[in-house]
C-alpha cells in the first residue's frame, strides 16, 4: 500500500480536491448534507470573506498514491487571540477517509504551521470560527443535520483522539417536534413578564434590513461576550451572513424584546433549508430555481441559530417570554414541522434546563477538542 504524501493547496486543481473530497468521505452516509461548492470555495478564499480580513490559513492534502484521502486546514483567529488574550491556532474543515495514519498526518502538519506562527495550543474543528460551523459530532448520528450544523461519520472522534486531542467542552442541540405549546406554568409566567411595565417584543423590520443585522451584531456581541470561546463578529462579517441570508429569511422569525425602549434581547430563527441543500447536491445551476419551485415544500422546520440577552437584563425572565412569542408565532405556521435550538455550552446548565421545561430534549452532542503544542 502506498505511504501518506502531505500537499499543501496551493493551485486551483488542489483546491477542487479539497473541496471535492467530501463527496467521496459521505458516499455512504445518506443523512450527510452537501455544501453548495461556490459557498465553500468561497469561505476558504483569502480575498473573498471577511473573516480572512483578521486571519490566516493553510490548506493540507492528505493523499495515498494518486487518491486523495483527507483535507484540513490550519487557520490562526487574531480578533479571538487579541480578544482572549491566548495564541491559539485552529483546525478546521477536516475530512478523511477512516485512515488512521492520514489523519495522524495531517494533523501533524497543520500543528507544526501552528507552532511556527507562535501558537500554544490547537483547538477544533472551528470552520472557521464558533460564528460558523463549530464541533465534530459525538451523538444523534440518526438525526439529519440543520442549517449551519455540522455532520460527520461515527469514525473521526477516534482518528482525532488518536492524534493526541482530548475534550475540550461538549455543545449541544435540542429538538422540539410536533406540537409547539408551552407546558402551563411556564405559559402563566411568560404572560406576567409580558405584562411588566417597559417590556415589550417588536418584530423585525423587512423595510430596515441594514439597521435590523447592526442591532442583532450589538446584542450578539454583548450578550455572549463572556461565554466560551466566543469571538466577536466583525461588521463586515455581519453584512455578508445578511447578504447570504436574505434569500431565504423568515422576518417572522427575527425579533428582539425592549426595556423601557432599550433593545435587551434578539432572537434569529431561520427556516432549516438543508432539505433543499440536498436537493442541489453541491450546486445551484441552472435548473436552481425550478428545484426551489418543486422541492420548497421539504422545507419543513427552523433552526434557532441566535438568542442573546444583554447581562444587565438576564434577570428579567426573557427567555420564558422569547418561548412564549416563539412557540405562538410558529404554531401559526403549519407548515413547519419541527424546531432545533442550539448549539448550546453543556456546562450553561440555566438556558439548558429551562430548554428541556419548555419541552426540548436534547438530540445532538459535538465536541470541541485541544491539544497542547
């Protein structure tokens, strides 16, 4: 059998192979979701996204013999390190064959790049960062993946492990299925919050597009600025998630919850499109819009992709009322079937209890690894 050649990408026909892979890795899996191609061609070019504005990666090939059998990437986050005060490097994007001594390999490449640009520790998979794709999943392998959710085969927990990487924190996802109704007590309370003085829910503005994304950056930003391994959006990330997003958008499903006309809270629920992903198979085309026409029906249930509450109003009882109005707003629509929340910390132990009260269990676990260099 053929040893393990490391490549780094470099040229356009390498590229295609890093992005190509995944179709060959998955094969076998049909829960597995593909990504549209441009999409990614597009997240991995330095010229073409903001986030490389602040940062920096490389790309590694993994091929035995004329086969290429695994991908990564080594990207180091300077808004994260300057934020934290920490020099940590990133793995990220990695796919591979089940292949023991490519994996070994790639990882070993991507550590040495990390250590010489002075990084101390690695962490992952970020894809590129826990504002993206976060987490290799450990539990719920049954489950098909949502929007912005990553899927991996039952394989890569033991390949990185193997490599030297332990836990780091576990993050989780919640599902709720059939009916969206409140258990009573939680129902009763959300109403005498409702009616406090100075609290009050205003939907999104469709006509304020560029105001509504500034003021969920703001929220986001503050409400989550003490959590692990948050990493603050930039403006120009923020615009292009809103130039991707508007496509497909629900303004029914963004609104923020005031204080005495102070925005305390936003909550960013998107339709989970990734039955029409499927459908594209990697590409629009030209036939796009013809699958979107006939297959738009499949879209049949929603991510809460943000929920975030400045810290000086998270004793007022918000995230009862943001159930209330979320599980009244949706029930509406009947065509959506069922709603998944997260990803949440496993350690924030209030959101996750209070998730599971309103009837969500818990139907996904991903981890986040490290090693020290």
């Amino acid at each position: 059998m053929a040893g393990i050649e490391i490549i780094a990408v470099e040229e356009r026909p390498a590229l295609k192979d890093f992005i190509d892979l995944p179709w060959r890795i998955y094969a076998e899996y049909p829960n597995w979701v593909p990504p549209l191609k441009a999409e990614v061609r597009r997240m991995l070019d330095p010229g073409g996204h903001p986030f490389w504005e602040f940062s920096e990666r490389i790309l590694f090939l993994a091929r035995r013999g004329s086969e290429t059998v695994g991908r990564i990437a080594g990207l180091v986050d300077r808004h994260y390190n300057e934020f934290h005060n920490e020099k940590m490097g990133i793995w990220g994007f990695f796919e591979c064959a089940d292949d023991q001594a490519a994996a070994t390999a790639l990882f070993s490449s991507v550590e040495t790049w990390a250590r010489q640009k002075g990084m101390t520790f690695m962490r992952g998979p970020l894809n590129p960062s826990t504002n993206y794709e976060a987490g290799l999943l450990i539990e719920g392998f049954a489950h098909a993946p949502v929007l912005m959710m990553t899927y991996n085969p039952p394989y890569y927990p033991g390949l990185v492990e193997s490599c030297g990487f332990t836990k780091e924190k576990d993050l989780l996802a919640f599902l709720i299925e059939g009916d969206y109704r409140l258990p009573e007590w939680m129902d009763r309370l959300a109403e005498r919050i409702s009616k406090k003085k100075g609290i009050h829910i205003r939907p999104s503005d469709p006509k304020n597009v560029d105001a509504e994304f500034a003021l969920i950056r703001e929220i986001y930003n503050a409400s989550w600025s003490g959590n692990w391994g948050f990493v603050p959006l930039s403006d120009n990330e923020m615009r292009d998630i809103q130039k991707n997003v508007m496509k497909f958008v629900d303004p029914d499903l963004v609104f923020f919850i005031y204080y005495e006309d102070e925005p305390a809270a936003a909550c960013v629920i998107f339709p989970d499109i990734n039955p029409l992903l499927k459908r594209f198979n990697g590409r629009v085309g030209l036939t796009g819009l013809l699958k979107f026409l006939i297959y738009r029906r499949e879209i049949r249930g929603l991510r809460c992709l943000i929920f975030g509450i400045k810290e000086k109003y998270q004793q007022l009882g918000l995230p009862m009322l943001a159930f209330h109005h979320i599980f009244e707003v949706v029930r509406k629509k009947e065509k959506y079937h069922y709603l998944e929340l997260g990803w949440t910390l496993e350690d924030n132990e209030s959101i996750n209890s209070l998730i599971e009260e309103a009837g969500a269990k818990t139907c996904k676990r991903y981890r986040i690894f490290r090693k020290s260099l």
